[in-house]
C-alpha cells in the first residue's frame, strides 16, 4: 500500500459518528494479559465491493450506518475507547461510554473533473486491487500505531468510486482478534442486508462471548527465561521507537505482493509433501503444508546460507479458544491467541531429500499440537508478571534475522457474508498493516473458487528471486503488487 498524502486532488472525507441503536450504559472492560500483550496497533482491511451504475453511494453509506448502529448494539465494546489504566505497567482498559460511537468516514473519488482521477473500481478489480494503486489515505487512519492515552476501537471509512466501494475497516488490535473481527463484520453484514430492504433484525448482545474472565486465570510459575517464545526486552522504549518507524511510510525497494493458489494448485502441493509410507506417517493438513512451503522458499529467496545461519524459527499465531480448559466459546470476540514456534536447521529446511518439505509441515503440527490448557495459562501467566507491559517481546527475528512468521484467515468466511442487494458480497479483500512490516505473511480467507491468496512483503530482490522461483510458481501464481 503506497503512502502518498491525498492533497487536492478530492474533497476531504466527511466524518460522522454512530452509536449503538439501544442505550448502552457507561462501563469500564478490563483486559486480561493477552490483550494487554497485543501488539496496540490498528489492523486495517479493505473491503471491496462491486456497485451498480445505478446505485445511490449515499444510500448505500445510509444502510451501512444503518448495519452498524446495530452492530454496535451486540458489541458494544468496539464503540468504546482503548484507555491507559495504570501509566507505571502500561495496562490499559476499554472505556464504553453512552456517549461513544464510532467514528465512520464518507470518502467520494467519483467523477472525471479531477487533475488525476482516481482507478474505477473495474480497473483497479481487474489488476486484482493491487497494492500499489492502494494510497494509505483510503483507511482514514491518521497512524497505525497510536500513541495517544485514549483511541477509538474501531474506525472506518467507505470509499466510494466508479463502480464500486472500498470500504476501510481498522480495529484496534487490544480489543480482539481475526476469529472477533469476523464475528462482528458477520453481524454488521447480516443488518446492512436488513437495512436494505428498509427493515430491521432484533439485536441480540451475547454476554457469554464477551466475557473476558475466562483468560484472567492463570498460572504464575514459569519465570521469563524459560519461555522460549519471549525474550526480555531491555530498553522498550528504543524497541517501540523501532516499531513505530517499521508502521511508517517505507522504502521503494519494498514489495508488497499477493500470491494465489487455486484449489488444484493447494491440493498438489499437500500431495507433493507426503512421504512414500503416507498411510503410516502422521496428518498433516493442507495449512501446515502451505506454510512449510513460503518457509522453504522464502528463506531461499532470502539466501539465507546455512553457514551464516545455522537454523530458522518457525511462528505462527494459534487459536486457543477450543484448547483451554473450560473451552472459549468459538465466538469469543477478544485475543485468544498464542504463538506456536520451532526450529529447524536451514540444511534440513532446504533438503531435496524425499520428504523434506512433510518433515517441516509435521513439526508445525507437532508445535500445534503441544498448545493444551497449561502451556497458555503458563505464558498468559508470564505476560501478567510483568512489570511494564513492554518488558518482553516475542523472539523472533524477522528482519534481518533468519526467522519466517506466517498468520491465517483461511478459516473465517468473510467471502460468505451476504450485505444486501446493493452490496452482496466481497469483490476483494486486501490488508495495510501488513504493507507496513518487512518480513510478516498472512494467508487470506478462501476465496469462492475454493483457492487462497498468500501475501507477503520482503526487499525487491526478494521478491524477483520468489518470481523466478520455478519450483515455487509451480504452485503459486502471481496475483498482484
């Protein structure tokens, strides 16, 4: 996603606020450690849909604050304010007031009457909404990574072009995860398409999947040093200053590209990592197959030498609703996560030896696997001794270290969800924040056809190499960047 400031070249963005269509009264959410420990952080998505010439862009903004106001009415959390609570740990609350809402944006790039018109929505759909066609200024997020003591939860933005809508969605990362913005854009969806046959859906709040007492109780044994997923971290303030410039505008030789693999393509390439006794050797699912594969090529675009570095880790973000004891209901709207993590040497990573690539998806499923009850109480445990909140950080090295991280959407169904007549359902689904992190990959939801789309962002000469990469195009094909 490109930087550039929107400067003349369109009328500013008009803003206004919307509440939740029932009262709702002014509370206080306390968080637990791993919301605490999430990376504070707005996690932009564009949403694109197709529109009729015919359709009313203001109509279709009226029925979307329409969807909203009762979405908000569920969740009323994401109306509310992110808050430092205790300055001397750094831990923060959610503040919901009856006077909160969300601050949602109407953006118009219609019309031919501009020095440099913006791309129609057919064009910008026929190159697959590349990301370099993608200016920052469509989020309506002044910076990713806020550093002010109260910020909204939730902002958005619909841009309206010729042809269609980019409807900018930017939740902040402390108050849930991907499984949570999919139960609300699931809601919001299910009352715009109400909203559109000029009717209503009865709001039902769900208390059970907003209750964040569950992930209070932890266990407080393991000191920092054996937690082989953080590390200390000595000066938080120079690593957040770090950050901070990471989720910056970046450098031109930075490329940020989309890979698909069609249903065919994923079920070849899990073929292709079975071993010769496939019928004796342990399951491994199509995502451990996928992932062990972007390692693999990846790290050799990269080049990556073994001599230089012995082994990489391995990390991915694991859902751990269904793995803790009693069991989160699969709804549960805050961060329920940890992160998964091995090693292997690269030589091992690399190995054209007959069931290589198997070996490296088997240890995924292995670390999977060993994610039970105590090990996430244990590491929630370690996030809530800390004394400052930025004490520690996860250990891995992206850039320029040897380490690959990967997260997946491939289970949540935002493809599926049917937002009205005007809208239906998405044409495109494109992410910002991970334009702005060097060395993140995130696998997006199916795709209608059965396929994936794969992104990733590395240096320029990373990304040529990945292009010609033969064995790697074999399965994946180049979509955009």
């Amino acid at each position: 996603m490109s930087h550039p400031s929107r400067g003349d070249r369109f009328p500013p963005a008009v803003e206004v606020v919307v509440k939740p269509s029932t009262i709702i009264k002014s509370h206080v959410i306390q968080l637990p450690p791993v919301d605490q420990f999430q990376i504070r952080c707005y996690a932009p998505f564009l949403l694109a849909f197709r529109l009729d010439p015919q359709a009313d862009p203001f109509r279709v903004f009226w029925e979307l604050r329409c969807g909203l106001s009762d979405a908000l009415s569920e969740y009323p959390f994401l109306a509310g304010r992110v808050v430092v609570e205790d300055p001397e740990r750094n831990r923060i609350a959610i503040r919901v007031s009856s006077e909160d809402g969300v601050g949602f944006k109407y953006q118009s790039l219609q019309g031919g009457g501009h020095a440099q018109p913006f791309p129609t929505f057919n064009e910008l759909e026929k190159e697959h909404f590349p990301p370099s066609k993608l200016p920052f200024w469509l989020l309506g997020v002044p910076e990713l990574l806020p550093t002010n003591s109260a910020n909204p939860c939730l902002l958005l933005q619909a841009n309206f072009m010729d042809g269609g809508v980019l409807l900018s969605f930017n939740p902040h990362h402390s108050t849930s995860d991907l499984t949570g913005w999919t139960v609300f854009l699931r809601s919001w969806a299910k009352h715009t398409a109400a909203a559109a046959k000029a009717s209503r859906i009865a709001t039902n709040r769900l208390m059970d999947i907003q209750d964040r007492s569950p992930l209070f109780r932890t266990i407080n044994e393991t000191p920092l040093r054996e937690c082989p997923e953080l590390v200390q971290n000595d000066d938080a303030a120079a690593y957040m200053a770090a950050l901070t410039a990471a989720l910056n505008p970046t450098p031109a030789n930075v490329v940020s590209s989309y890979w698909y693999f069609s249903a065919a393509s994923l079920s070849a390439l899990k073929a292709s990592c079975q071993p010769a006794d496939s019928h004796t050797s342990a399951w491994i699912s199509t995502n451990d197959a996928l992932c062990a594969f972007f390692w693999r090529h990846i790290s050799l675009a990269r080049q990556l030498s073994p001599a230089n570095n012995a082994s990489s880790s391995f990390n991915i973000p694991c859902d751990v609703r269904s793995r803790v004891i009693p069991q989160l209901a699969q709804e549960y709207v805050g961060n329920a996560v940890v992160h998964a993590t091995f090693s292997l040497p690269l030589s091992e990573l690399y190995s054209d030896a007959p069931a290589s690539l198997y070996r490296a998806a088997s240890a995924l499923r292995v670390a999977l696997s060993k994610i039970d009850d105590r090990r996430v109480r244990s590491l929630y445990g370690v996030f809530d001794a800390l004394p400052h909140v930025g004490a520690a950080r996860y250990a891995m090295d992206l850039d320029p270290g040897p380490d690959f991280y990967i997260t997946t959407l491939a289970g949540q169904d935002w493809h599926q969800h049917d937002w009205g007549c005007q809208l239906r359902k998405l044409a495109g689904l494109r992410s910002a924040l991970l334009h702005a992190i060097t060395g993140l990959n995130i696998v997006f939801p199916r795709l209608p056809d059965g396929g994936l789309e794969v992104f990733t962002r590395y240096e320029e000469e990373v990304f040529e190499r990945l292009k010609a990469d033969h064995s790697f195009r074999r399965y994946a094909e180049l979509r955009c960047a």
